[in-house]
C-alpha cells in the first residue's frame, strides 16, 4: 500500500477548487474555505503521486505529515444504560 500524506491543497479560485474531482482525490470536504489570502484551500489524505500531479496542474500542496502520525479514531461501544451510569458518577 502507497504510504499517504495529510495534506493541505490550496486552488487559486472556486474553480479550481472543485476542479479537485478530476483528479479523484481524497479530500475532506467540510474543510473547504477561503484563506487570509484569498486563495482556496481544502485538506486531503494524498499520495505523493497525487501530491506530484496536483502540483503540476498548478496547486499548491502543503504536505503537513504521514498518515500513521496521526492516531486513528477508537471504537468504543457502550449501552445507553452504561453510559448514563458512567455519566451520573462524575
């Protein structure tokens, strides 16, 4: 498996920025907004082959670090009854 970066991806406009479909990356949508420089940013988990065509398509790319870095979210399975108990002795 390709080893994949958590990455920030900055468009020069709207367009651009939606444009990122093409390319069939994967992106986190709710992170889509407009920065202090008015460029287009969105944050993405990236190969660096991706990282390498986005950039020669014209983006920016700030590659922020390796994916096992980050901890992954735990399951945690509890009944409602478990957790009101766990809630009430606090």
């Amino acid at each position: 498996m390709e080893r994949r970066f958590f990455c920030t991806i900055f468009a020069q406009d709207q367009k651009h920025l939606i444009a990122l479909n093409r390319h069939e990356v994967d992106v986190f949508q709710p992170t889509a907004r407009i920065t202090e420089q008015q460029t287009f940013a969105i944050e993405g988990l990236l190969t660096l082959e991706q990282i390498a065509r986005l950039v020669d398509d014209g983006y920016r790319v700030l590659v922020e670090e390796d994916e096992s870095r980050r901890a992954r979210a735990q399951e945690f399975v509890t009944s409602a009854e478990q957790w009101l108990k766990a809630f009430q002795e606090r």
